[in-house]
C-alpha cells in the first residue's frame, strides 16, 4: 500500500529545489587530471584558459577541491521558469515489462531546447553577462546546445553566435530557425568568416563540416573578438558541475519519499549528463556512505569508455584545444551511421574517465537498432518520444528491469531521461522504414584514431 | 510580501487533480441548439449518432444536463503521466513589460502531441475501447490532433487510421513519423482507399486535399468497417466537457492560492481549448456567484465570431456530417495565407457561439505578423516556443497588460497556453526573413461563404 503513494510524477517544491552545484571532484581520491598546454604539456593556469573561458568559469574549471558551489540567484530564476523537472515513475512501463522492479526517470526535455544543454548554456550566459561581455561563441552540430545557448543568451540580452556544422545547418533548418527565433546568429561551417574556415574550404572544397571544425572557427571569433568568450556545452568539469542540479533534484526527489536507488543508468556522450545525474550519488560512494551501481550507456559505434584508450589526448579534431586526460578514441575518429549525433565524440569527460577508471562506473555499449526499439516501445508505453541519445538510457534500464523479472528481484532503477526527439524524426523515419543498420567498428577500424593519441609522458 | 510565495509553476499535487469533468451547458439557461439531420431537419438522435460515433460520446455530445461527468480512473491514469499542466506565472514577461499586471498562463504543450488535444483523445479512445472496438477514424491537418489521437490508440491498443491532408503530409513528414512510432496509419488524402477520396481525385486530379474532404475519407472509412468508429479533435460539445480538465486545473491552482482572475483569454479555431479553459469559470458566472471577462481571439484571415453569422450550417466542408448552429463564414469558407493551422475552421463550438451570442464572451481578431511579434517576444522572455496558435492568445493577453500599465491597473491575466511550435518553423523562418503577410478578407471575399450557409427556419 505504500507503494501506492508514490506519485507518477515527483515535482520537488520550489522551495526545496537546490541553491548550489555539488562539485564531485571535490570528494575524489583520484582527481582527473588536469588539462595541459599542448605546447608546453604544463597544466593549463587560470591565465591561459581565461584567454578563451570567462573567468568564473575557469575558476570551476580548476576548482577541485570545493564540495559546494552557490547557484546565482539570476541563475535559480531562470531555473524556476522550466525546473524542477520531474522524476516520473514509469508505472506504465513496469506493467507492460511484467518487472518486480521499480523504473524512475529523471525528464528534462521540458524545455525549448529539448534536453539537459540549457541548466549549463544559462550559468555559461550569466557569467558573460557578468564579466560584462557583449556575447558568446560556440558550435554546435545537430544543434540542441546551440538552441540552449541561443534560449539563455536571449534571456541576458547576450549576443550568441553559432557555428552550426553544415550539414546540420542544412538539414536541419528547423533547429536553425530555433535559434534565430531566439536571436542568434547562425553561420554553416565551415565558413568564409573565419582563417580556419576559409583554409578548410580551400583544402577540402565541398566539405559538410563536422564538430572539429565549428570549435575551430568559434574559438577563433572568441579569441579575435573584443568582448567576446567561448562557450562548450559538455565534456568539460565545469558543465558536469552546472548539470549536478539533474542529480541534485533527482536525490532530493528520492529521498522525499524514502526511495533508494540500487542501479543508475545514463547515456554517455561528452559525459556531462552522466556525470550530473550521478554526481551526488557518487559522492555518497566516494564518502564511502551508501553503495550503488552506475551504468553509463554509449554507442557501439563510438564506444569511448568500453573501447578508448585512457591517455592524454586532444579534445578537438582540430587539435588546437589543450589536452585531457580521458578515454578515447582518438581525436581523428570519425563514428559513422548513428543517429544519436549527441553521443559521436571521440572523448569522454575527464571527470567519468577517472571514476571509470578506478572502477566506480560500469560502461556498456548498445547498438542502436535495440536503441530504436527501445525507444518506440518507452513512447507508446509512457507517451514521451525520447531523443535517440536518452534512449541508449532506455534500453539499458528495459534490459535491467527484464532480468529482475528473471531474478523476481525489485531492484529500483533510475535512468536520466535527457530530452526529446522531435527533430529526429528522419531516423525514426529510417527506423520505421527499416533500413536503419547497425555499426560495430573493428579493432582495425579503431587503430587509426589510437594511433593518433599524442604519446604524453605521465607527471 | 504575499506576492513572494506564488511560484513561478503552481502544480497541482496528483490528489488534488480533477476526479469529473464539469459540463458548461448544464448550467446555461439558452442552451446551445441540437444538431440537426441534414436530410430531415429533425434534431439528430442517439441512435442516428451512434452510427458514427461511439455510443458513451454520443451520450456526452447530448448531454446538457449533468453539470459532473465521472472521468473514468483509466483516464485518469493516462492523465496523470503528463498532467497536471503547470499554472504558470509569467513573472519575466511582466518584468519586461513592467506592468502592473500579474500574467498567468496555463501551459499544455508538456506532452508529445504538444498541445491539449491529447485530453479529449485518450477520453474519446478509452470509451472506444470500452465498447469494444477495433479502431477509430480521424482525420488530421497539421497534425496535433493525429498525433494526440495515436498516443491515445497505442496506450489502449487500438487500431488508428489517420487521414492527413495531402499538402501536409507532404510538407511535414516529422508529424507523420511521429504517428508513425505511435503504430498509426497514416494516409494522404484524397486517397484512393475511398470511395469518396476516388471521386474528389477524379474531380480534381493534382489536388492537395482539404480537412473537410479528409473528414469525409474518415467518415467514410468509420462507417464501412465493422468495429470501427469516427472521432473529432474539436468542435464537438463532447470535446469541449473532456477539455474542462483545462480550466478545472486552473481554477483548482489559483485557488490553492486564493487568486481571483479579472481576465480569460484563449484563441479560438473550433473551440474546443477555450471552452475547456473557461468552462469552470463560465460556470460561475452563469450561476451569478462571480464575474469574469472572457476574450476569445481569432485571427483576422478566419473570423467567424467577429464577422461570421450564427445560423445553422455543415460542420464540414463536404457537407456530410450534422448541421450545428454556430457562428460561421459559411463551410465553403477557405481560409488563406495563416500559418496557425489549428484555427483555420469556418465554423465554431456551438457551445462557444452560443455564449457569446448571449454576450458573455467577448472576441477580438489579431493579424498574424502581430501574432509572431508576441510569440517571438515570449519564446525570448519565458523561454517557450509556443505554437502559432497559441501565440493568438500571447497576443492579448500581452496587448491587455500593457492597457493596464497605462492605467496602473493591477489586473489579473490569465490565458491558455496550448502547445509547442516545434513544428511550426516553416513559418517562423517566414517571420524572420520578413516574407510573413497579413490577410483581412473584405467583406466581399466573405460573401461566397455567407451564400452557401443553407437557409434552415428557426423552430
């Protein structure tokens, strides 16, 4: 009967929605590495990165010792206008799997942006705004962060320009459209607006672009425009920060009603939804107070955690961004035929990297054939059309909740829900057409991007 | 101080969401007129309905007695996946209009339908499946209805045999996908599945389709197969009862909070979203316990309130179905050059016609540039890209709070946000790139319309 006062969805009050960001680094034995000069191969300083990065933002970047990090209270606000997101409790989904275990989903796709980008594109907008700049730069390729920076830039009359891979840009036009409806400025790269651009056009006429690229020429606005910084949306320790409010509210939620997690799935990409879903969980397990299984979920065909190399390498195709420390592909690895664009980076956070690599993470990999199913199964059953990156989460909690059938064990399963799929549709189409096919690279396919890994001597 | 303790989102708690619908027409003293057989003139019976429909809706469609319909708990377990909807409070907008005003709105885009349509369909496909049938009919054009009308058929497993307007089939192959994954069929119409799809592709070789000739596909379709039935997204006195869950939400959370609003708004296509939102409302006032404004609000390119007639006229544009009195531009009526889809009807809820025949609604036509002013202005301020549709009533309920700023008024607002316009970007690119235009038809280019009204005595 208790059971029966569980709500299907746990909105936190307004009141009880958290005031500040849980830095994870701060509890871990094993820091990640610091990030280093590719010049140099010296640890970054404050006064390097700030040549690119706002100053409070290179200040977390760098802060590994501090547990609590105060939300602004512009930030708080603008939080309020689409947070709490909800913690649904799948109780439709666990009928239909006929599972003795019980299924939670952190949303946060009900927003404009459609997913997570938007708790960190507004803290990167407001310390902008702050230090007084006139705008932001940044990339973007199938384009949510691109929407989510747009949203918070528009929100602190900031000026954001986009550098949207081309064949996005074209592909997309609804995703563009978002944006300029929010005032950005949107520019195909590569581009004639930047050194970088026109000398990959003049190497590679007729190119589509790619992620690389768009890095490349938005850094080069940054650096070259006065009043202007770089923004990123995930990889980096400062967005795993910003995105603890997902794991921050998620455990409050919990703990409300008495509820304690066993298993803890997310989608794994540049790793910044993970690492905020996790991030107060895991520091119960570092504090050595509570135990729990994280499982991170990536693609077979980029199959960073359950493949990479853990190794110093560069966090752009172009290679002109410093050095992390972190599992990797290689940064020329070019994944193919995936529809989850979010999940396509060669590299891994430097903060899940650690924690994998001490054993604190589990790490799969799913194909996304399994993927799709996963997902038109979860959309007729709890209504919500997910994003194929959030299905990857999808799929492994379906496949957790069968097994507990097998087993008769009512295990509590939590997956971050990271946002919807609305402007996915042409894979779905494919989906539905079935003509969508599965990749698995080789140990051949992936020796040119390790070959790639700069040989970096360990400190 | 008081101010402080209203939330930006009032969500109501799951044991405070509406157990019953409440039925406006049990309380208006001039109750709406039946509808009438075409062939005899007769009132249309139970029995002559429930050819078409299925037999509980039928009972509903007839019922201007029972002020509280029961919503069955299989409904209200769907309902309690994606509602309550948040009661918003718009407090960034009132800051960038600094108006006295306090805004309000009710949001329903937060489900994969994005927009309220969801609400009647998972009603209208529950009683389908309670009677044991096989399927249901629809047609769609834009394609919420279709959508929301899917998500409701998979939940119960029914079959859907949705009729999509050729020209948006065509044009918006994201919304058809989206059915798709929900296990819908989807077909263009006109098609030749039909007896009538046949003839009007005769007729017309190359045609686009028109809602109303998708109706009569639908219809057609719903008549001829055993355990099939046809359903309606709006309109209907049925749709409107199970769209009171709207405003019940409403005046629920507003009085969680002792808020008493001076203003209703809502836009208006076939009705159905305004009667919802205003019916509790509306109630009290036909009772004499309070007084309200209601503001019903069309675009100027569809304006059968503010200068249609109210006479009994079809329903559809091939005249097949049921004659309703109701104000109207006649169902020859083709409307032209507005992007907002959903009120692009001749016709309007005879519900609504009838209240504001009885001068206790008001109506005001907004041209759609104005609209997409508002919209844009909202989408950077509260962060919601609302549909073009809804964007009628942002509109007002904007213009209405910059009067009061004027004034020093400190008036209430509340309006019906209806949904999301992901899928409306076609039509913002055209706002943006400065190429939106503006239709007022003259009062010649409404005459055809009033022509063709048939000439039916009053009895």
């Amino acid at each position: 009967m208790k059971e029966k006062t569980i709500p299907y969805k746990i909105y936190l009050e307004e009141n009880e929605m958290p005031t500040q960001w849980y830095n994870v680094r701060a509890d871990m034995k094993n820091k990640p590495a610091p990030l280093l000069n590719p010049g140099t191969l010296e640890p970054m300083t404050a006064q390097e990165l700030s040549g690119v990065f706002c100053d409070e933002l290179v200040k977390q970047e760098l802060d590994d010792v501090n547990a609590y990090i105060d939300i602004p209270e512009e930030i708080r606000d603008f939080y309020k206008m689409y947070r709490p997101s909800p913690l649904v409790r799948a109780y439709c989904l666990e009928k239909k799997l006929q599972t003795p275990a019980k299924i939670y989903y952190k949303f946060e796709g009900n927003n404009t942006s459609g997913s997570h980008k938007l708790n960190s594109a507004i803290a990167q907008a407001y310390y902008a705004k702050e230090q007084g700049l006139k705008g932001v730069t940044t990339e973007t390729g199938a384009g949510q962060w691109g929407t989510a920076l747009s949203m918070a830039c528009s929100y602190f009359d900031l000026d954001c320009k986009v550098f949207m891979v081309k064949v996005s840009y074209e592909q997309k036009p609804f995703r563009r459209e978002v944006m300029r409806t929010y005032g950005a400025s949107v520019t195909p790269s590569p581009s004639t607006s930047t050194q970088v651009g026109k000398r990959i056009l003049e190497a590679h006429p007729g190119t589509t672009g790619s992620l690389g690229c768009a890095i490349s020429e938005a850094v080069e606005v940054a650096v070259g425009s006065e009043g202007y910084k770089y923004v990123l949306g995930s990889v980096l320790s400062q967005v795993l920060l910003h995105q603890s409010i997902i794991g921050l509210e998620t455990k409050a939620a919990l703990d409300k009603y008495g509820i304690e997690p066993d298993i803890i799935i997310g989608c794994a990409g540049g790793g910044s939804n993970l690492g905020g879903l996790i991030a107060p969980f895991m520091g119960e397990v570092l504090k050595g107070e509570k135990k729990y299984r994280f499982i991170a979920v990536e693609p077979s065909s980029c199959p960073s955690l359950t493949r990479g190399k853990f190794a110093y390498d560069f966090c752009d195709t172009g290679m002109v961004c410093p050095l992390a420390k972190m599992y990797t592909l290689g940064s020329g690895f070019m994944p193919s035929a995936n529809h989850a664009g979010g999940l396509r980076y060669h590299g891994m956070s430097s903060v899940i990297s650690q924690l994998y690599d001490d054993g604190l993470i589990e790490a799969t990999s799913v194909e996304q054939t399994a993927v799709f199913e996963a997902a038109e199964q979860f959309a007729r059953i709890e209504g919500i059309l997910p994003a194929p990156e959030s299905a990857h989460a999808i799929r492994v909690a379906i496949d957790e909740a069968l097994k507990c059938k097998e087993t008769g064990e009512e295990k509590t399963i939590v997956f971050g829900l990271t946002g919807t799929g609305y402007f996915d549709m042409v894979a779905y189409e494919k989906f539905h057409d079935g003509v969508m096919t599965d990749y698995i690279p080789t140990d051949a396919d992936l020796q040119p991007g390790f070959d790639a890994i700069p040989n970096i001597p360990e400190k």
